[in-house]
C-alpha cells in the first residue's frame, strides 16, 4: 500500500529493494517471499535503517501470507529508538512499522492495541499531508478488517483527497475499491463502473494489486446479495491462491458458506464453514475466528473521532 522513500537507498540497496517490491506487485508473495526472506542479509552492510526496512518488507510479505502472528513478532523486533530521527524518516520506518503492525494485531484478535499503533503510524505522519493521507489509507484498510465501514468509508474519502495530486496518486484505485466495500457493506448503492476501472488500473500496476483489491470487491458483491456473490468469492479466493496471498482466506470462505446457505445448498454451506474454521484457527485469526463461531465482535466507535487530524 505504500511505497518507502526509495530515493535515500545508494543503488545496490536500492535494486535489491526493487527486486522484492517489484515481485510483490506482479507475483505477490508466491514470489516476493523468497526475495523478502533474502532482504535482511542483503541490506545489513547499508545500515541499521536499510535492516530495519527490510524486516518491515519480510513482515508485510508474512502479513499477505497469513503468518500473522509471525509479521507481529517481526515487527515488534524492530527497536525503533536506536535510530535517529533522521535515519527513521528517511525510510518512513516510524510510519510503516506501526501502521503494519496494526494490521497483524487487528487479524490476530488484538483489537485495542491494533487501534493504539494505529494512532502511533496517524502521529509520526501529522507532520506530511501527504504521509497523513497514505496513513488514513493503512487506516481505511484496518477499519475494513475490523468491519466497520462507517470509518472505513471516512478513511478511504480523506486518502482520496490527500493523494490525488501526488506522487501516490495509484492509491486512489485502493481508496475507490474500499469505498465500495463501505458503501456496500451499509446498504448503499456503490460506484459499480468507479470499481471496475479501480480493478482494471490495479492490474495495469501489477496482478497481485488487482487481487488483493478484488477481494474487497467480491466481499462488497456479498454485502448487495448474499445468494449471488458465489461467483465473485471463489474468484476472489482463485486470485488471491494464486499469487500467494492469504490474509482474507478465512473471511472469504465464511461468506462463501454464508451465500450458498442463502442460496439452499446447505451441505456446501456446512462444509466451508468447516474450512473457514480450520483456516482461521491455522492462522491465528481470532477475529475472524469470533464471526465464524458466532461471537459477536466488540462495537468500534468512530475513528472519525479518535483519529480526526
């Protein structure tokens, strides 16, 4: 989602870097994993800072993989007080660090301190509209995890207006897609053609772009109608097997035992539920866990409040 300032990485670094990002976008973490598992040792001769980079780049890659808990304990490794102020901002570290870990303690069922690192990547990023924007984009996709679109359609408007004229303005295809989950997911009428163009520019950035963002469409399609949405969540789960990526695997098979119950195939439905569950226990996703076993998820108030600039 967002692109670390490349431009302070002397070269050999900075191909290195390259090689991984560009695998992610293209291939996912099918490939990009492999590349990220080799980052660590590559960067350490250009510093503590180039390191640091790297573990975020291994712990985004296990993040996508749904190795949850493994990001998180990645993450959480990487002591950010032994940089300089200088040496943090070059690489955004104090932005990336804890606006990914938000995203692993939220899917791992660690709600409040998701929302508290949250607020740690919204601080250090005050400072640069631009970095504020993209930090509300980290938020709209956080709220969207912990299914609450009121703050993700807030998050995915004010990442629209703050990247639309910079050099992140690709994330406006991210911002439109979870608009299209909010709104659909409250009962209102989305932008259907707004979507499919988000869709088709993603996949012009690369196909792993194009899959992670269609299953916030697939799962909008669920929201308008459960009994037709079978279609959409097994290409959703087909894109997303496909380039590796696994962090919505267990929500996708819920809905998708959810659409066919709606349509009658009631033996279907039983039998991914019972997927969901053993994919969610598998990963350690205890919020996802809670909605498959029928726990309800505690209320979220309005980031709108809490995290309001």
């Amino acid at each position: 989602m967002f692109i670390p300032a490349q431009q302070a990485m002397p070269p050999p670094e900075r191909a290195a870097f390259q090689a991984w990002l560009a695998a992610d976008a293209s291939i996912g973490p099918q490939r990009a994993y492999h590349l990220a598992c080799r980052l660590p040792e590559q960067l350490r001769p250009f510093g503590r800072g180039a390191t640091a980079l790297a573990d975020w780049a291994l712990a985004h890659t296990l993040f996508w993989r749904g190795r949850f808990e493994d990001s998180r304990a990645r993450l959480a490794a990487i002591r950010l007080e032994v940089f300089t102020p200088e040496a943090g901002a070059a690489f955004n570290l104090d932005l990336l660090i804890p606006a990914q870990l938000s995203w692993a303690l939220a899917l791992l069922g660690e709600t409040a301190a998701a929302l508290e690192q949250a607020d740690h990547a919204l601080e250090q990023a005050q400072a640069d509209a631009q970095h504020s924007a993209i930090a509300g984009g980290y938020l709209g996709m956080l709220h969207c995890f912990l299914d609450a679109p009121e703050a993700t359609l807030a998050w995915a408007r004010r990442l629209r207006a703050g990247v639309a004229i910079g050099p992140q303005a690709g994330l406006l295809h991210t911002a439109n897609l979870l608009e299209y989950w909010a709104l659909s997911r409250l009962g209102e009428s989305p932008d259907e053609a707004g979507a499919h163009a988000a869709l088709a520019a993603l996949r012009r950035h690369g196909s792993a772009h194009e899959a992670r963002a269609f299953s916030l469409y697939a799962l909008g399609q669920f929201h308008q109608s459960p009994q037709h949405a079978v279609t959409q969540l097994d290409a959703a789960l087909d894109l997303n097997a496909r380039h590796g990526l696994h962090h919505w695997e267990a929500r996708l098979l819920h809905l998708k035992s959810q659409s066919l119950d709606a349509g009658g195939q009631l033996h279907a439905a039983s039998r991914f539920l019972a997927l969901a569950h053993e994919t969610a226990q598998r990963q350690g996703a205890k919020l996802f866990l809670k909605a498959i076993t029928g726990i309800e998820s505690r209320t979220h108030a309005d980031p709108d409040m809490e995290y309001a600039a």
